[in-house]
C-alpha cells in the first residue's frame, strides 16, 4: 500500500513510525517502508513549502 501524507497529523504519525523502524531489526521490508515514508514526507515538505510561498 502506497504511503501519503496530507497532514501536519500524518506527518507526525509519520515521523513516529520512521522511530518505530529505526529501532526494529534490519530488513528488507524495513528499508523499502523506510525509504517510502522519506518520499511521502518530502513530498508533504515540497508542497507545504510551496503553499507557503
């Protein structure tokens, strides 16, 4: 399932779960969950940015 943030709330829930991976076990699903919620997040970042400007 595709990983999005719209909200400063998903972003925080977000940012709690990157904690909750960091702490787990190394793995390949890890990385792959990882490496998708640092794009969701970007992306959320980008376009706050944007609205912002």
């Amino acid at each position: 399932m595709p990983i999005a943030v719209h909200t400063d709330e998903d972003y925080e829930q977000a940012q709690q779960r990157v904690a909750e991976l960091n702490a787990a076990p190394d793995s390949k699903e890890k990385e792959r969950e990882l490496e998708a919620l640092a794009e969701a997040m970007l992306a959320f970042e980008l376009r706050r940015d944007e609205a912002q400007d």
